[in-house]
C-alpha cells in the first residue's frame, strides 16, 4: 500500500545497494586473485630456493667425497711406495744373508775336512 513514488524509491535504493555490493564483491575478488598471484610467486619462488639448496647440497658432498679419496689414494700410493722399497730392501737383504750363511756353512764344511 506504498505510494508507486516511494515503491520505486525502495526499488531504486535496492538496486543501488545491490550494484555497491556487487562492485564490492568484484573489488574483493579482484584483490584477492592478486594477493594469490603474488603468494603463489613467492611460493614458488620459496620452492625453488630449496631445490638450488638441495642441488647445491649434493654438489658440496660429491665435491667433499670426491677431495677424501683423492687423499686417500695420495695417502695409499705414498705408502704403498714406502712399503715397496722397504720389501725391496728387505729380500735384498734376507738374500744376502742366506749368501753369508750359506758362504759360512760351505767354510765350515770346509774347515771341517781339513
């Protein structure tokens, strides 16, 4: 039982009210798929540094792995050269006494006879 002037009144106020909140609900959205756009960057960004990391991590084992048995076999062949010469040394010797005693036995023998 509304005057028809002040039913288009309220209809008027209505859409207006409708309109703000559509145009603020789209504003909203729109903000929104931005601070998404901008989480989703540092995100990825965030994930990418952990992949160089774990890349870099690798590296730095493989490198460390890689100095430990350069070492290691620097370490290896100085001794194995150092037991080389000393065996060497040692036949030489162990057969230059079984010369002498075998020199001493063959005078004794001889000694002996005598």
């Amino acid at each position: 039982l509304l005057h028809p002037s002040h039913r288009k009144e309220l209809d008027d106020m209505d859409d207006v009210i409708r309109n703000t909140q559509g145009r603020m609900e789209k504003a909203r959205a729109e903000q929104e798929a931005k601070e998404r756009v901008y989480f989703d960057q540092a995100e990825k960004l965030q994930k990418q540094v952990i992949v160089d990391r774990r890349i870099l991590a690798v590296s730095n084992i493989r490198r460390i792995r890689k100095e430990a048995l350069t070492k290691i076999r620097t370490s290896e062949s100085e001794w194995q050269g150092r037991a080389s010469r000393w065996l060497y040394t040692a036949k030489r010797k162990v057969e230059l006494k079984s010369r002498e005693d075998a020199e001493a036995a063959a005078a004794k023998r001889r000694k002996k006879r005598r």
